[in-house]
C-alpha cells in the first residue's frame, strides 16, 4: 500500500480526502472507536483534552472543509458534538470510511534501508500486526502527553486534595460544592474556570504570566472574520496590533482591573486567548483572579504574593508537549528544542514521511490543513517534487529565525503561522 495515515481527526480526514481525490492508495490508522479526533472524546465520556464545555473559537464558515458547509442551523461557534458529527459526515460524504482503520493503534513507524516504512499498529484486541508502506502522514495531533511544572511547587506530595491536569477534567459538574484552582491562562484555562465558577464552591484562576485576552467578536464580527477581510491584511503588523490594542481597551479595559497581570508583550507576539466568559465571570465574582502557586501546604495552595486558599483540587491548564513516541527520537524536535520542517510539514533528510496539522495559527486551522494536505499528495503523486534537503534546512531556519524575532525560542512558538501568509505560500506552490 502506498500511504499510511496516522489519525483520523480533522487533519487525517482531510489527507484522506485528498489522496482519495488523486486515486492514491491508502489507509488511515486511528486508535479511537471513531472518526472526529478530540472533538468526539467528551461526548464518548474519553480522556481530554476535550471537555464538556468545549466549543469552537473560531467561525464555522472559516472552519468547514472546503465544498462541505456546516448545517445551517449550527451556531456561528458550534458545540464539540456538532463538530464532531460533522467531521462523521464529511467522512461518510467523501468515502474515506472505507479506508479508516478504527481501534488501531500506531505502535511504530520506521524507514527501512529501501525507503520504505514500516508501520506497526495494535488492533482493539491487542493484537499487533505490521505493513509496509512507500509513505507516512503523521496527522494524530499534539494534545496528547500533557505538560505539567517540573518539579511541582514544595509540599505538592503532602497536598491533601487533588493535582490534575486538564487532560483529566471533563465536566464542572464533577466538582459540585469544591473549592478549585485552575493553573494558566490559554484557552482550555478560561473554558475550564469559567466551567467551574458554576458548579464548584469556590473557583481561583492562577496566573503566571499575562496574555491578551480577545473576545470572539469584535464589532459585531468573528474576530477571525476580520482576520480575512481585505483591509485587515493590507496593514502592516505594526498597524494590526495598533487596531487590536485600541478595540480591546474600548471593549474590555485594562486586565490588571479584572486582578490579572498585565501582557508583558505586544498583542500577536505570543498566543492570544479567545473567550466571551471569563472576564464576565471574575466581574461577578464568580472566579477570583490569583498569581502563580508558590507552594502546598495541607490542604492549602500558597500563592507568590503570600496569600494562601484551601483547596480540593488544582487544575494544571498548562498545554502540552510535542510527542509521537512511535516515531524515531528526535522527529520532528528534540526535547524542548524546535519542531523542524520544512514549511511546516516535511523533516528534511527523511523521505517519505510528513506531518499534516502540526502548526498553531491566529484563527481557523482547517484552510491551512488541506493546503497541507492537498501538497503531500501532490508529492506522493509525484506531481511536485521536494528541494535537495540543505535547501529545505535553510527555509526551515530562516522561518524559526523570523518565528524567534517575534515570538521567542520556544518549542511552542516553533509551529506558529500566519494564516493568510501560510496560505499564500501553499497556492504558489499548488499553482492556484
């Protein structure tokens, strides 16, 4: 067979449709009961990272496969289970089910001396079976090994109530009558606290370091929206965060007026959070705003500036670490160093393999994931052809050397991109 998929969420589905589309053999691997990724797994009653409150920040007409609109009757930001029935759809409507694997997990996927790779996979009953392919599309996603402080603030091991991460937080409901902290401030951290501020005791959100919080509207508009319109792309970066800065002192003020730490960095520097809840909630008291944990002592949590709650449980909402233990250590980023590929798919000195999804964009990521998509199998085709890898390593650095400049040396800012930059990028090379 010519093309293993790993993952059958949002990415996989669009490589399958694309290679479907080309008549390219092929088979997509996925270790859940069904198609959807992490936006089925709440609904499933599965381990995160999504959670019952959990919806899309980003509109849905931007969100849509292309030639494949959501139903008219979804919300503008639709609920996991809708999108999840969605993606089902799209799956059932372009027939790639047929070539979905389900219960199968990728164990290992290695280049043989011949070019080939092998894959090894466990199905539903354990047993373990290996395939030979001429290629590899990793596009399983980066939620899934979580990350937490390393060490733990003092006293963590004599805390007597519970340490978790958001990976292992389904439903507020769950902590009816308790007291609850949530650690961060990204998006999983305010969907969560706000979660939480109807069900638990008492609700504090703990917060390191200062981020811009942005609603999801904007003048009546998707923020993403806004993101497309002609205007918007013909300003300067300077200009764009001059426009955002404004909108969000009229529409929200000065954070350090809600008791969070003011952004330490222009807006588009660093990650942004989306949400229309927590700012509303701290303003209702519903959520108390508090520096990062120093330490645990009993049951209580210690905070930096010296005050100190009792607590029952600590939600760490601390994101996640790049990991596919299935692949050879090092690919595509060592520990902590950055993700390295060429524009954003291909590790260069590696024939065969590819990595569709592994980028993080300022709006929605489908448009970016079927370009993706559309050019690995172009490549696999032999259509389009790839450039001799130092070329590719050169691209490669001087995207992390621009993505340093801005965002900083970190794993984290290795794979972000600016969707319209991004796009433009792909259509030159598809020749659309």
């Amino acid at each position: 067979m010519r093309v293993c998929v790993i993952g059958a969420g949002l990415s996989g589905l669009a490589v399958a449709r694309s290679l479907k589309e080309r008549g390219i053999d092929f088979v997509c691997l996925e270790k859940s009961s069904d198609v959807g990724g992490i936006w089925r797994r709440p609904g499933a009653g599965e381990r995160g990272p999504g959670y019952e409150t959990l919806h899309l920040n980003t509109a849905k007409q931007l969100t849509a496969y292309d030639g494949f609109p959501m139903p008219e009757e979804y919300p503008l930001y639709p609920r996991h289970s809708q999108f999840a029935a969605y993606l089902r759809s799209f799956a059932e409507a372009t027939g790639v089910l047929d070539h979905v694997e389900l219960r199968t997990e990728v164990v290992s996927a290695h280049r043989e001396a011949d070019g080939t790779w092998t894959v090894a996979a466990r199905d539903a009953e354990g047993a373990m079976a290996s395939r030979r392919f001429e290629h590899v599309v990793v596009a399983s996603g980066h939620h899934e090994k979580p990350a937490l402080p390393d060490p733990l603030p003092p006293g963590a091991d004599s805390f007597t109530g519970t340490i978790l991460h958001s990976l292992d937080f389904h439903s507020g409901a769950d902590f009816a009558g308790r007291r609850v902290v949530v650690v961060g401030l990204g998006a999983s951290a305010v969907d969560i606290a706000a979660d939480l501020s109807r069900h638990a005791g008492r609700t504090y959100l703990s917060v390191r370091r200062g981020l811009h919080i942005v609603p999801k509207q904007l003048f009546g508009k998707s923020v993403d929206e806004i993101a497309e319109a002609p205007w918007w792309s013909e300003m300067t970066l300077a200009e764009q965060r001059r426009f955002v800065e404004q909108a969000l002192y009229v529409s929200r003020g000065r954070l350090a007026e809600y008791g969070l730490p003011e952004p330490d960095h222009p807006v588009f520097s660093s990650a942004v959070t989306l949400s229309d809840e927590i700012l509303s909630r701290i303003r209702h008291g519903a959520v108390t705003p508090k520096p990062a944990i120093a330490a645990f002592e009993g049951e209580e949590v210690v905070f930096t500036d010296g005050t100190r709650v009792a607590a029952d449980a600590v939600v760490h909402c601390t994101g996640f670490r790049l990991d596919f233990p299935f692949l050879p250590a090092g690919c595509p980023a060592s520990p902590d160093g950055p993700v390295e590929l060429y524009r954003r798919v291909v590790p260069p000195g590696t024939e065969g393999l590819y990595f569709v999804g592994l980028v993080r964009p300022v709006g929605a990521i489908t448009r970016l994931v079927e370009a993706q998509a559309r050019w690995v199998a172009g490549l696999v085709d032999g259509e389009d052809t790839l450039p001799p890898a130092d070329e590719m390593r050169e691209e490669i650095a001087a995207y992390l050397d621009g993505i340093a400049e801005r965002y900083g040396r970190t794993q984290g800012a290795s794979i972000q991109v600016d969707v319209g930059a991004y796009l433009a990028e792909f259509r030159e090379a598809l020749k659309v």
